[in-house]
C-alpha cells in the first residue's frame, strides 16, 4: 500500500455505500464537514467508509470498516441548521490503511488506500449468475411491495453482472458486516454466489411470513377481516404498552352497563357500540365519538331517585331563614310537600316566578331545592337561539353533544333534582330552531316522561324533575308554552319589606363578606330607610345591596386607614360615607299642574310613574305625540281627543279652538319606548286639563283604558302600579273600578298610607283629577 496516496475520510452510519451507487447524504459531524471542506478545492473526491457501531457519534480510527468506497460529491447544499446535504456517486472500492485521526491533520480523518481490482474470469457463469440475481431480486420485491416495478425494470436493463450486484447489495436488508464482505470481496464469481445466497435466505423469509399471514387468515371465522386487523392491533398494542388499557377500558363500560337498569333498547345500543369500539384502533377518530356517546349514554342516572324531605315544618324555617315575604310561593311548595306525604308518586310542579329584576326569584329557586331536599342545578337561558342547546346535536354532526336538560340531569346524578330554567322570556329564535317549542315537551306533565334528545336518541324520564322556571314578564314567553306552567308573580318590594330584607339579610352578608362585624359597624334603620330613598329607585333589592356593600367598603378603608376604629352609620353621617343623594324627590314632580298628569306604567322591571303633557298652540286642530309612544298608545290618545271633541260643550271647552289651535301630547323620557292602553285616562285628563286651564290636583295619579263612549276599561299590573305611586310620594289614586279587587295584594301599610279611588266613567275621573 503507497502511504503517500491518501484521502480524507467521510465517515457514514448505518449504511454502506457501492460503487456506482448515488445517494444523498446529510453531513453535520465537525470531522466530515471538515473532510468535505478540504476536497471541495480539488477534484472532489473522498472516501465513505462506514462505522461499526452506529450509537457512536465521535468515530476514532478503531471504530472503521476496513473496506469503504471512493466517491466523487456532486453537489452540495446548506441546511438551515448549517449541516450539508451531499449527493455523492461511488466509484471504486477501497482497502483503507494507516488511518490517521484528526488531531493530526486539518481537523478530519484520512487514510492510504488502495483501489481494489477485480479477479474475474469472462464466461457464461457471470451471466447465469446475473439473471439468477435479477430473478430472485424481483420475486423478493414482489412478497415484500419494498421496491417498486420500475427499480426491477432498472435492474433487468443492466448488462453488467458486477453493477447488478452491487445495485441489489444496495437494497438488501443485511446487515452491515454482511454489506462490508461484499465490498470487500475481489472475486466476483464468489462475491455474486454469496449475493446469490443471501438473496435466497431472503425470499425465504418472506415466503414463510406470507404462508403465516395466509394460514392465519384461513383460521378466523366469517368477520375475518374485521378479526384478524383487531388481533394485529391487539398484539400492536401490546408491544406499545397499552394494549391492557383499551381492554380495561372497554371492561369497565360492559361492568357500568351492566351495574345500570338499562331499558332493553338502551343496552342493546350500548353492547353495539362496544363491539365497534373493541375493532377500532385506539387513535381513530371514530374511537373518541364512541367513547362520548357511551359517557353520555352511561353517565345518565337510569332509575336512580334521590330520597326526599317531606318534613313541612323544615322546609317552612328553611324558606323563612332565606327569603322574607314572597308568601304564595312559599305557601304553594308548602302544598307540594302536603300533598306528596299522601301520595308519594305523583306528578312535580312546573312553577314559573314572574317578577321585575333583583326580587329574588333565582335564589328562591335554591332555597326551595334546600327545603325539600333535592340537588340543585340552575339552567340559564338568556339569548339561547338554538333548538340544539335544549335538544342536543345529532350524531351525525362533528362535536354533537347532548342538550342542556340531559347535561343538568346528569350533573345531578338523580332522576328527581329541582332545575331552574333562569330567563326563560329572553330566548331567542332563528334559523336554528325555536327553543321555546323544544323546551314544550320537557315542561308538559303528560309528555315529559319520555323526553326526547337528539343526542342520546333513547327517551328519557323528567317527570319527577322539580321546574322552576324564572321570567320578568310573560309576555315573550310562546302562549303554547305559558299555558304549560303555574305562573306565579312577584311584585315589586315596599319600603318596609326592602328594609326587612337588608336588615336580616343583606347588611350581615355584607358585613361578613368585608370582614367586618356588628361590633365595628351598626347602622339605623332610618339610616337604611334613607339609602333606599334616596341612593336607590328599582323593584327588588340589588341596587340596595351594592350600596350597603359600597357603605362596607369605605368603613373598610377608614379603618384600614387608621382613621377610625368602629362607626355607627346614622341619617346624620350616612352622606359622609355614600356622598350626596342620587335620587332627589322633585316635590314639584306630584304638584298639580295645568296639562301635567301623573299615569302609573307596568314594565318588566315593576312600576313607574310615567308624566303626561300636553300643551296647545296656534294651529288648525292637529294632535301631535311624542316620547317614543307605541301604536296602542297613540290610539288611545286618539281616542281621547275624539271624545273631547265630542264633549266639548260639557267640559266647557269652546268648539272652535279645534280650528285654531294645535295640541301636542308628549311623555317623558323619550329614549324609553311606551305602548299600551292604560295611560288613556291619563291622556285625556292632561288633554282637558290644558285646554280648559284647570290644574290637576296635587299628589295624584291614575291609570286605566278609555273607550270612545266614556267609558274605564281594566288594566293589568295594579300592585306594580300601586307600589310605584306610593315610592313616588302619591296620596290619591284613580283606578278602573273593575281593578279594586286586585288590591287585596297590596301591603297593609301602602293600603293605609293611600287613597285609592274606583272610577267607571271619563266625566268621574275629570271630575276627580282637576281643580274647579
């Protein structure tokens, strides 16, 4: 071997290259770079010997093949991670010698070598040899799909009996000492028999694996294929490790169903879904769909009930302890309980609470769920548009989920919790399905036994379910859906039950939720009676609550301050502490007036007092309205005008000013719209009382329909209407005759404090409301 004539060396893992062989290889090993660095000036060559052991990533001369290929580099290419990618060809083989490592040199490793020359003699064997090797070479290709048709073609065209064996050395999964001798062997005649050969133990290989695959699909039964992919998956999973998981898994479904009292219908479902899901591989998206389904299906509490309290007694403390006043409905869940200790199976309420906002409906909902025992789950459904969120998805729709009734029953874990369906006046409807109408057959006594969800696709039991649903008016609620419930009203608060409520409620949690006590801050109830005058203007008592929680916090802060120790709030500091009154009672706002009347409103959020003008002007008898005023609204005043005209005379109103003057009718607040038929007294009382000249009288209100003949129609909402005028300061009320029963509601000391007044006729209410 000629010491002078060396190399550098490229050093490679895991494969070895053959002459005529051009391949790609990626190079990021300082030493290789530096081989590749030190030939790129030249003519490019270098020679690629393999390492014995790929796990080393530091080769040293000792860790080489003896034999390797000499090559020339094609082309290069830098990679983002600043290796290369080299596209090398094979040219001769190689006997390398005297390896010198890179301390010695330019930083890589190179070697004498010699080129190895053929010992080959020219006859017909080399050829026999050579399409014994193409034949074998294509039916190994063809039990294995390793390589494709036109790599054989490739090597059928080759005339060359050394370029075919070193084509199919190339291809052929041996090992690389196996690879190396076939490198390094210079007898191609033996070097071709010893391909041969291990070309042969090669396709017999792969003829025994097929004979094992085709004998083992001949043993399974008629789902063969279904059985025979779940087998290999089995022993897959296994050999990843969680083979024991997927079949604990499926186990423990088939013991959830079987511990269920399942209807026939549902464990049949449930035992077809297992079986899929036993045949599919655990990563398939088809899996996960599964495996909602029967969570969804098996997470239901199939006859499962939830002992009950009949105790009436203990329901009556718990429901006075959480809530003052609110007497009907504690009176009817009271009535629930009497009549479940006689007959245990019958039918549960569907109680609808209809309110203004802030009186307690949504936390009575919890109380009572307290009182008798159930667990409790509240269901809001404010701006809910979708019939899908009460019913549930379709299966058939990617991510399909059950509704939220099946969801709030299985968060139960019961068949008979108490739900409160929170807002159910403000559902909405699109194209998406009315979910009003989908909510008709869970709240139907006669239907709801076999409640349908498009999900779980099985009917499902809510009879024994405890509704409560909550609304601020039922006039958005469908009328189909209306009549399926027990509508029971909340009025507005009085003075003296909002001060009950703060007093036994609202202050001490307030004070506990501040982290202070009765012994740092106590506080009048003249000083509470204030706040909810002045500081507040609302139904319930959320407004009140804020502003004790506001009072808390700045005695907090005093404190925290060092300022003071303990304070006792009274009407005298109460503004100190909560800054000037934001509700300032305009003593003017009930003086009589000429054209001012006061008319009492019904809204969602209680009463109000709602103030009508009218002013007349130069014109030629048109009537304008504004003030945001509905079409009902305008038509009473209408009404009103055309009755004033038609009794001019006796009201004492001179016939022609209907040619000469104008009247403009407008009601306050014209950013909030009004509609309805109650404030037609109203109307035509400001309308008489501004073109005659005559005041109102002081401190007075009234409310009621008109007809064109004179007469007073009923109105709803008189508690509302009534506790509105008596927050607003009103002495006197007029009110349709017909309406005075309805005061039976109203609160022993607002019934004391006023004066209400049953009118049947326009002339009485004329007669009543103005001044002579």
């Amino acid at each position: 071997m000629d010491l002078t004539k060396r190399l550098p060396i490229l050093v490679v893992r895991g494969m070895i290259i053959f002459p005529g062989m051009v391949i790609n290889l990626d190079v990021g090993r300082q030493k290789s770079l530096k081989a590749i660095e030190a030939v790129m000036g030249g003519d490019r060559k270098l020679l690629l010997v393999a390492q014995k052991n790929g796990e080393v990533n530091e080769a040293t001369p000792n860790d080489l093949f003896r034999h390797g290929t000499m090559a020339v580099i094609k082309q290069v290419m830098k990679l983002p991670n600043g290796a290369l990618r080299l596209v090398v060809e094979g040219l001769e083989r190689v006997e390398i010698g005297d390896v010198r490592d890179a301390d010695a040199n330019q930083g890589y490793i190179d070697c004498a070598y010699d080129i190895l020359n053929f010992m080959r003699v020219a006859g017909p064997d080399e050829e026999v040899l050579r399409t014994m090797l193409i034949e074998s070479f294509e039916q190994w290709a063809q039990l294995t799909k390793k390589v494709q048709d036109d790599v054989v073609n490739a090597f059928k065209q080759q005339k060359n009996p050394v370029a075919v064996g070193d084509m199919i050395s190339g291809y052929l999964p041996i090992s690389l000492e196996e690879k190396e001798n076939l490198l390094g062997e210079v007898d191609v005649k033996r070097r071709l028999i010893h391909l041969l050969h291990l070309l042969t133990k090669e396709v017999e290989f792969a003829k025994i694996r097929k004979n094992i695959e085709d004998e083992t699909k001949t043993q399974i039964d008629k789902n063969q294929k279904d059985y025979y992919l779940r087998e290999k998956i089995k022993v897959i999973h296994k050999e990843l490790g969680d083979g024991e998981d997927v079949l604990d898994e499926i186990a423990k479904y088939r013991k959830k169903a079987a511990e269920l009292p399942l209807p026939k219908d549902v464990a049949d479902k449930v035992a077809s879904e297992l079986n899929r899901l036993e045949k599919l591989p655990t990563a398939t998206p088809e899996g996960g769909v599964i495996r909602d389904y029967l969570d969804a299906l098996l997470g239901l509490p199939w006859g499962k009930v939830e002992e009950e309290n009949y105790d009436i007694k203990f329901a009556e403390t718990v429901l006075n302890r959480d809530h003052y006043g609110l007497e009907t409905v504690k009176e009817r869940i009271l009535e629930f309980l009497a009549v479940r200790t006689l007959k245990k199976d019958g039918h549960s309420p569907i109680i609808c609470l209809v309110g203004p906002p802030g009186v307690g409906k949504t936390s009575l909902a919890s109380s009572v769920a307290e009182a008798i025992g159930r667990k409790y789950y509240r269901l809001s459904l404010g701006g809910v548009h979708d019939e899908a969120e009460i019913r549930g998805h379709r299966r058939t729709y990617v991510g399909a989920i059950s509704g939220r009734i099946i969801h709030a029953v299985q968060s139960c874990g019961c068949l008979n919790p108490l739900i409160c369906m929170d807002e159910i006046d403000k559902l909405g409807k699109d194209s998406h399905g009315d979910p009003g109408s989908a909510l008709l057959e869970a709240l139907d006594p006669a239907q709801n036994s076999t409640f349908s969800d498009h999900y779980i696709e099985f009917p499902f039991d809510l009879s024994k379910v405890f509704w409560i649903v909550t609304a601020n008016s039922t006039e958005t609620i469908p009328l189909a859906l209306r009549d399926r419930m027990e509508i029971i009203e909340l009025s507005s608060y009085t003075e003296e039950e909002k001060l009950q409520i703060a007093v036994q409620h609202l202050f001490p949690r307030q004070l506990q939720e501040n982290g202070l006590n009765e012994s740092i801050l106590k506080i009048d109830e003249d000083a509470i009676r204030r706040i909810i005058r002045d500081y507040t203007m609302e139904s319930g008592v959320r407004n009140l609550e804020r502003k004790l929680a506001e009072l808390c916090r700045k005695v907090a802060l005093k404190i925290a301050n060092g300022e003071i120790t303990k304070i006792k709030i009274s009407v005298r500091n109460l503004t100190k502490v909560l800054g000037p009154a934001i509700f300032v009672r305009d003593k003017n706002e009930i003086e009589g007036e000429v054209g001012t009347v006061n008319g009492l409103a019904w809204t969602s959020v209680g009463g109000e007092l709602l103030k009508v003008e009218v002013v007349t002007f130069g014109g030629k008898g048109n009537l304008a309205l504004t003030g945001q005023l509905g079409d009902v609204m305008k038509e009473s005043a209408q009404a009103g005008f055309t009755y004033i005209r038609s009794r001019a005379k006796s009201l004492g109103i001179r016939q022609n000013v209907f040619e000469t003057e104008d009247i403009h009718i407008h009601c306050p607040a014209g950013a909030i719209p009004k509609d309805g038929p109650s404030a037609g007294v109203t109307m035509i009382t400001a309308m008489v009382s501004a073109l005659t000249g005559r005041k109102t009288k002081k401190a007075l209100a009234m409310t009621g329909e008109i007809t064109l003949s004179g007469k007073v129609l009923a109105v709803g909402g008189i508690k509302e209407k009534m506790l509105a005028a008596h927050r607003a300061g009103i002495k006197t009320v007029l009110l349709p005759e017909n309406n005075l029963q309805d005061l039976e509601k109203l609160p022993q000391n607002v019934k004391d404090e006023m004066k209400f007044v049953g009118v049947k006729r326009v002339d009485e209410v004329l007669k009543l409301a103005l001044e002579k």
